[in-house]
C-alpha cells in the first residue's frame, strides 16, 4: 500500500464517466476497451451523481470493472471541466450566490466550458466542506464495504484527490497577458474571516514576536505577504483535510494526490472561449501550448509527497475543435512534460480512439517509457515563491514600483527545467537542483529557513534579497550566523554577499529598483546578468539553445540517477509553419532518432549506436508545422559538465603556453600556427 | 420519470467530431482589449501574436481588410458574463442571451449556427408544437460510425432533458420497433414523442451544414426516399419538414 502522494500515477489515463451511460452501454463499452488493450480507465466521481445515486451506478460500475479484471482511477475532489452541470457541484450549493469565490476584482471566479458557465462555489464556506466531507465519508463506506466482500476490487482501485478549485481563482482581465500573472486568492466573506483568524494566529506566535527586527503580521503594508501565505495554506489545509475522509473504512485502497490542471477552463482562456463559443471562432491553440509548461514548472505539495501533475483536455471544450495534428502536438507535448514529472494525461476516450492508430501507439510507448522512469524531467533551479497560483510579485508600497522577480528570467533562462514551488518540502525530491531563489514574496519562518539551509548545506546555493521578509526569530538567527562568517561582496549591476553555508552557499542580494539613479532598462539588464551569475555559480546553466523562438526544446534526461548523460530531446514546433532551426549545445554531443533507440530492446545496443554517430554542438533540423522531432542525446549532465572543463582548461593551458613562448622566444607572435611543425 | 441531461451524449450526437489536418483555419480574427491595448489577438496567423501589448489600431492593421475582425473590450465582456450568471439553462442558453448581450467595439459577432434541430423548434414550429414533447433521435450506424440514440426532451420550446433513453428492461422484440419505443418513451416521461430513424452519416452530414434550406430539402428528401422515417408517422411533422425546405 502507497501512502498518499507516494503511488505512481499512469502517465496516460483514458476517461470514461460512469455516469454519463446506461449499464448496458457502459458494459458493452468497457468491452470495446478491453478489446483495444485497455484495462485501466479513469472517471470523474461527480459530488451531485454521488449524492443521488439511487440505482447505486458506482457500485454496479465497480463490479463491471471487477468482472473485467479492468483497474480504473476515481477523481473524486470537485473539478472544473467534468462534464455535468455546475461541474458535478450540488445544485444548491452551486447556485447560492452567498457562498460563491470572489476573486482578486471582487467579482465571482466564473469558469467559461461547457455544459454551462458558472461561478464557482468558496472552498472555506462552513456550509460546502462540512457537506463535502460527508460526502467523502460515504463514499469511503460504500468502497470499504465492497472492499470487504471482494479484496480484489480494492487493489485495482485508485482514488485521485486533488487541489480543485483554488488555482482558478483568478479574474481573467488579469490572466491574457500570462496565466497565473498578479495575486489569486479568494477573498469572498468566508475567506476574509478564515484569513484574519490565520493573521491573528501569526500574530500570537512567539517568532513573531512585537519588538523584534522581523515583519509585523498586522501591519498594513505585510498584508498581501500574509495573504500570499494563507492561499497556500487553505490550499494545503483543504487537501489534508479531504484526504483524512478516505481510507477510514476502505483500508489498503490507493489514494493519490494529483494537480489537475484543465487549460480549457483556465481564467486565462476566459474571452477566448467566450468567442469560440459565441462566434464559433477558433480554438486558441497557441495558449493551450503555453499552458502545459505552466502546468509543467509548478510543483504542487501536500505535506510532505509531491502532487502528481496530470492535464485533463475535455470531451467538448475548445479542444475537440482542434484540428487533428494540433490535438496530436499538444497531447504528446503535454504527455512528456507532466509524464515525466510524475503525472500524465487525462484524454476523452472519444477523443483517443479518434486519432489515428499509430500515434496512438507512439502515445503509449512513451508512456510505458515514462511510466518505467525511464525519461525524467530536470530540474536545475527551484523558486521559492508565497503562493503557487500567483506570482511573485510584490509592490513596494512607497515607490509603487514592482519588486525584482526570479521566476520570469528563471523560465527564460532554463525554460522547463525552472520549478516553481511554494513548499520548501519541495527541494528534496530533485537530487539534481542545485539552487533555490526565493521570491520576495515568501515569509521566511523558522521552520522553512532550517529547511532551505539543510538543502543548502550539501553543496547548493540559497538567494535571497537584504529585504527579504521573515520572522524576528529568523532574523535573529541570521544576523547571528553571518557575524562569524567570512563574506564575499560582490557587485555586477547588483551588489550582493556570498556567505559559507556546510559545503554550499547563501547569497544575500541588495535590490536595485528603478528611480535610484537607474532606468528601467538597466534594472532589467542588471537583473539578467545577476540571475544568469547565480545560475553559473550553481552550475545550474542551461545545457542548449535554439536560435528561432517558434522552436520549444524539451530535454528529459534517461536514466538520471546513473548520471549517464543521455537525454530524450524532443523538438516542437507550434506554429504553422515549417521551422528550419540550429540546436546548440555548451559541449560536443552525439545525436540519434529517439523512437528507434527506445524500440531497441537492449541497452547495450543502445550504447554502441550512438557511438558510431559524429560528435557535434550544432544541429540544424527542419521541424513541421505542429511537428514533434525526437531525438536521442548522448554527452549532456556531468559528462558534458567535464567536457566543457577540460576544453576550459585546454584553451587555458594553450593561452598560458602561447604568453610563456612570446616572452622568452624572440620573433615569437601569439596566433602563429606551429601545429604543422610536429607532423 | 427523470431522463436527466447527458450532455457528452449530446454534443456527441449534434456535433460529430471531424477530421482535419494541419492547423485551424477561420477567416475571423478575435481581439481582446482593455481600452486601447490588445491583451489576447486569436487568429489563424503566427504573426499576430506579436500585436498583443500593441494599440487597436495597429493590430487592425496588421489582421488586414482580408479577415474579418471582431474587438470586444474585456469590462465588456466580464458586463456579459455576469449577466448570464443570472440565466438558467445550460450552455445553449447561455451562449444565445450572450450573443445578445455582448457588443463588441470593432466588428460583428459571426453569425452562430444553431443546430438545425433547435433552430427549426425556436422558430415558427413553435406555434404548432405542443408546450412539451419529446424528440428522438435514432441514429443508425455503419462500419466507421457508431450507432447512437438521444431523447430530448423540450418544455414550454426549451431544451430541459436530454439522454439515450434506458432501454435495458424492454425485450429485443419491442426495442425493434420504433414505434413501440416511441410508446414507451411517451409513457415513461409523460410527454409527447416523435421518432425519427435515419442513417448516422446522413445526420452528421446535415448537422455539419447548418439551419440552411439545403438541410431541410435533403431531409424532405430522404423521408421522401424512407431513407428517415417518423415513429410513428404524423402527416403534420412530415408536412412541417417538407415546409421548412420551401420557406
């Protein structure tokens, strides 16, 4: 038995309602699967079906499945995209304007898909949680009593929790120009009151204390730092919460918990769907693109385990309007970047059996290869920001200026292989990462700062700004620690001191704003460079680039954890037209076709092919409109980091020879070639 | 009895899935703005992207006189939206009082085709109809299409109910017979039903065409042909089909 969080989630999960047919159609469907190879299904457990199910239609669908010797995963947190009226919501809860989100504009948090458009309910409201545990808690009863007469059916089971709402509550004027832009949060009656219960149990702990040098959790201008902070909390109090609802009486069934992200009901996709649906214009399939990897950067937690990311397309959003090679790129897109985060995808079962046979047989052989770890995304660098949802930005009160963000440059810099996350529980699931940048957004309590220096301690970097906000007892024990400390300062644009931490680094910087005898460009150039320095710092520099921004380069490292230096590079192209583009990579890598390495059986062979292949860190390829290039890469992680060393220290070697000879060798000239002379 | 509303059925069985290739095409452009900045530009050119951030104006000039645009500004928008929170229904609904509500700052909304079904119960058929009957659909499949059957259910000439009718306790024999099934459905849910079987493709292919005469001529034609047949058969219905082909 997996605890929750722990258990593997397929990468790709075919979704059949149970509900949405009669049990004759659902048995002659589960055949028709069953018959195509698929055994494993996923299904939406809306809270409105489960409440009225007088025909006891999960049950019957439970035994189909048992039948079947078929596994099937039960979403049951409330999700937006599910296809039942008000999302599956009760009625009543869903059409009672008194318990309805509000969000950051004061105005209801409305989710624009079909079957209707609706406000979303609160998730602090009294009235929904109390209902929704209870609704949990039957469920749980219904799966443990069935549990009971067959073993077997709870071994096939998978329950799926998830964040639900608390990521869509964001207005959509503030979401066009990038998704999760601004401060999302709900800030409806009863999430005001549960916020000013939250300040005052700040305000009543003794690290933040009256009198000391750390933020004051009252004070006017720390509120949307502490509003940050209870968003995510909610959040992670929410999940906890429904998560003790289950497994009471359906002991040893899986329980996972999974971030559902559904790009058709994103805020961000608000007017565009609006049109669509109004002027039957067309899908906006380019913000559909730029939402997987938004989906893709954000690591969500509970507790301690990590949130599976999986992306849900629907049955009859925007995206079933897409043509055929669009649906295909961002299926494929989606399935490697969330698959090799541990998640996956969730995709109508109309929507699968209607692509073509062989993409759909090179869908799952990546997914098998996922599934068995086999191509992982990277991380290189963490960003530690107050609230997953929003971003990091916070504005001075007095200059009304923005302060300085890491993520936008992080995301520029290491594109996918930049995380974001709001738990410093985080940091420990990626060996790899070798920094962590903390926005200036975040708290830095007591608890949270042990953990980041832990982290720090093995060899890593910590930055953070001179002003970063945190408790009195943090900064008590900072100002302590560094008084014994040697430092270095530093200054490129930004000035900013490095102190010893164990065997890594801490990196306190002074923030630069614009009106301090700097202009915008400059603050933003200095800020470039200084990102860039703490990355080369950490060795955390980005191993290749392309020259043409229609390209998207997605490098998912084989077998990470020998450190062997392979990686599946998958090349996308998603513009409507053909892209030829020049790869570069820091050192010399050898190329091959993907699909053809993975469908070899041994690795060994493996091996010797791609030794046969020229050695080269430039690559020009001609990518198709939509199109996905998978390539084989051999050469990147420590090997290549000791390649580009050793050609470092060549070049250096070959300087310092080249200095010695003109001084001593009369007539000698620096750039004269003698390599012919010892042939 | 409660059909309830299985609004996957539904979409599946109005709007087929079609197969295209390459990337989408339309003619119209959508520009998203708050006063003079475009935030959202969706179009079928990778060019346009670049117009966000970029005053009205000079996105209208980059779309060109070639595509039709159509610019609403966001506050606007949001008016609309929160007013449809108001209305009751489902996306149908919603969708036609948005149309009403939104007025865009540049252009005209498209033109929406309503489903050929709903356009001819909203129109002057809604005179002669009763104030609840039911509609059903049996759609005859073939080698690459699934067969698939919807009642819909329509009180006082709006959608309220809509699902494949459970048939699983009616014996093979009855559930062959259209008009027997008809029977059944008007006892089960209490309202008036009108059968209609016809073949898949030709359903899909009248869907895809639209409210346009075309449709109804072709679908006065095939009753004409028994390649659809009404269950049972009023002389009135098939009067009204071969009406809306003429008028």
């Amino acid at each position: 038995m997996g605890a929750p969080g722990k258990t593997a989630i397929y990468p790709l999960q075919i979704l059949v309602n149970y509900w949405e047919l009669k049990p004759q159609r659902l048995a002659a469907k589960l055949n028709l699967l069953l018959r195509n190879g698929i055994t494993h299904i996923a299904t939406f457990v809306p809270w409105q079906v489960a409440e009225n199910d007088i025909s006891h239609s999960l049950t019957k669908f439970l035994q189909m499945l048992a039948d079947r010797k078929m596994s099937a995963t039960l979403i049951l947190s409330p999700e937006v995209g599910v296809h039942a009226l008000y999302a599956g919501l009760p009625k009543d809860l869903a059409k009672n304007s008194e318990i309805q989100a509000r969000n950051r504009d004061e105005s209801p948090a409305t989710v624009i898909l079909p079957p209707r458009i609706f406000a979303m309910p609160t998730l602090h409201a009294k009235e929904l949680t109390n209902r929704y545990h209870a609704f949990l808690t039957k469920l749980d009863g219904m799966i443990g009593e069935l549990g009971r007469a067959q073993p077997e059916l709870l071994e096939s089971l998978q329950l799926v929790l998830t964040g639900s709402f608390f990521k869509y509550y964001r207005p959509a004027s503030g979401s066009q120009l990038a998704a999760f832009r601004g401060q999302n949060g709900d800030r409806s009656n009863a999430a005001e009151l549960a916020f000013r219960n939250e300040l005052d149990h700040y305000a009543n702990l003794r690290e933040f204390a009256a009198g000391g040098l750390g933020i004051v959790p009252k004070a006017k201008e720390n509120e949307p730092l502490f509003r940050a902070q209870f968003q995510q909390n909610a959040e992670e109090l929410f999940r906890i919460r429904q998560s003790q609802q289950v497994r009471k009486r359906s002991l040893g069934v899986d329980v996972v918990q999974a971030e559902l992200f559904t790009p058709e009901a994103d805020p961000s996709l608000a007017y565009s769907n609006l049109f669509q649906l109004t002027g039957r214009g067309m899908p906006d399939f380019p913000a559909f693109d730029r939402m997987i990897a938004e989906a893709a950067t954000r690591q969500a937690m509970v507790g301690e385990a990590r949130a599976a990311p999986v992306l849900h397309w629907t049955g009859f959003g925007p995206f079933t309007r897409l043509t055929d090679s669009e649906k295909q790129y961002l299926i494929l897109k989606s399935l490697l970047l969330l698959g090799s985060r541990g998640g996956g995808i969730l995709l109508d079962e109309a929507e699968w059996f209607s692509l073509s046979n062989a993409f759909r047989k090179r869908v799952e052989l990546f997914a098998e290869t996922l599934l068995g770890r086999e191509l992982e995304l990277e991380t290189k660098a963490f960003c530690l920001t107050g609230h997953l949802w929003s971003d990091g930005k916070v504005t001075d009160a007095v200059t009304k200026e923005a302060s300085s963000l890491f993520w936008p440059e992080l995301r520029l810099a290491l594109d996918t292989q930049a995380r974001l996350i709001a738990s410093p529980e985080a940091l420990v699931w990626e060996m790899e990462a070798k920094i962590v940048f903390i926005e200036p957004n975040v708290i830095l309590t007591t608890e949270k700062w042990h953990k980041l220096i832990d982290w720090v301690e093995s060899g890593r970097v910590l930055v953070f700004s001179k002003h970063q906000p945190m408790s009195s007892a943090v900064r008590a024990d900072f100002d302590a620690a560094i008084r014994t400390r040697a430092k270095l300062d530093l200054n490129i644009g930004t000035r900013y001191f490095v102190y010893g931490a164990g065997e890594g680094k801490l990196v306190q910087f002074d923030p630069i704003t614009v009106g301090a005898g700097a202009t915008n460009a400059q603050v933003s150039s200095a800020w470039k460079q200084f990102v860039a320095s703490m990355l080369s710092l950490a060795r955390a520099t980005p191993e290749m680039g392309v020259n043409d921004p229609r390209i998207d380069l997605v490098c998912l490292k084989r077998g990470l954890e020998a450190g062997s230096g392979r990686a599946g590079l998958f090349v996308f192209n998603g513009s409507r037209a053909t892209v030829a583009a020049e790869i570069r990579f820091e050192n010399e890598v050898t190329i091959a076709d993907l699909s053809a390495v993975l469908s070899r059986a041994s690795g060994a062979s493996t091996a010797e092919a791609a030794d046969d292949a020229a050695e080269s860190n430039r690559f020009e390829l001609e990518t198709p409109p939509c199109g996905v290039l998978p390539i084989s890469v051999t050469g990147l992680g420590e090997s290549g980091l000791e390649k580009r060393d050793a050609g470092n220290l060549t070049g250096l070697t070959a300087r310092a020879a080249d200095e010695a000879a003109a001084n001593e060798l009369a007539g000698f000239q620096m750039g004269d070639d003698f390599s012919g002379v010892f042939k | 009895m409660d059909l309830g509303q299985d609004w996957d059925a539904l979409h599946r069985t109005l709007y087929p899935r079609k197969k295209s290739k390459g990337s989408s095409q339309s003619n119209v452009v959508f520009i998203a703005h708050h006063a003079d900045r475009v935030l959202r530009v969706v179009g079928d050119s990778d060019d346009l992207l670049f117009s966000t951030g970029a005053p009205v104006a000079e996105a209208m000039n980059a779309i060109g006189a070639n595509r039709k645009t159509v610019a609403i500004d966001i506050a606007e928008m949001d008016r609309a939206i929160a007013q449809i929170l108001k209305t009751d229904g489902g996306i149908y609904e919603q969708v036609l009082a948005l149309r009403d509500e939104l007025e865009p700052s540049r252009g005209v909304i498209p033109d929406w085709e309503e489903h050929f079904v709903f356009s001819a119960v909203r129109s002057w058929w809604g005179k002669l109809l009763p104030s609840s009957f039911g509609i059903y659909l049996h759609l005859e499949g073939s080698e690459t299409l699934e067969a698939s059957s919807i009642l819909l259910i329509f009180r006082k000439g709006e959608l309220q109910e809509f699902n494949e009718p459970d048939l699983s306790a009616v014996s093979q024999e009855r559930r062959g017979d259209l008009g027997e099934v008809a029977k059944i459905l008007r006892e089960r849910h209490r309202v008036p039903v009108q059968g209609f079987a016809m073949n898949r493709a030709d359903f899909d292919e009248w869907s895809d065409a639209g409210n346009v005469s075309a449709t109804w001529k072709n679908l006065a034609r095939a009753l004409k042909q028994n390649r659809m047949s009404l269950h049972p058969f009023r002389f009135g219905v098939a009067a009204l089909v071969g009406w809306r082909g003429i008028f």
